[in-house]
C-alpha cells in the first residue's frame, strides 16, 4: 500500500462556511458572494445547507471579520455554520 502525503496548512487559514438560506434568495447571496475575493470556491447544494463556502483567509482575525462583519450581514442568509479546516490531504 502507498502511503499518502499529508499537507498541513500553515500559511493561511481555509475554513467552509455552510449557510442555510431564505426561500428564493439563493441567486442574490451566491452574487454578494462573489464579491468576497476570499471565497475561493461557492456551491449550491442540497441537504441541511443550501449553500458551501470555502474561505481563504491570512489568519483567524481576517476570518472573523469575513464571517461576523461580511458574510453574515448579507441578505437572505439564515443561519451559517463555520468549520475551519485544521488539516487537509491529498488523495
């Protein structure tokens, strides 16, 4: 069996922000998302969460404000739950 090379992130802080949003404002908050320069990938899904962030911030108090200060004052969202990422791994 090969082993897989682990990464650790140590340059920036990647966390996912999961949002369940209000009925019919699916395109709006996907476009104010848009905006953020850290949001690096946005998808739609089904389930608990309509939508999936993944951020990219310098580090915890940059995260804080793209959350608390941005994301969360966006019209629409309902309720968000953040997950940062402690590490990730190739496949």
């Amino acid at each position: 069996m090969i082993k897989k090379e682990m990464r650790i992130m140590t340059d920036k802080i990647l966390a996912y922000v999961f949002m369940e949003i209000e009925i019919g404002k699916t395109d709006e908050v996907v476009e104010q998302l848009r905006q953020i320069d850290e949001a690096t990938k946005i998808a739609v899904t089904t389930g608990t969460y309509d939508i999936v962030v993944l951020l990219e911030a310098k580090n915890l108090e940059d995260l804080y404000e793209l959350t608390v200060r941005r994301i969360h004052k966006i019209p629409g969202i309902k309720d968000t739950q953040t997950a940062v990422v402690e590490k990730i791994m190739s496949i």
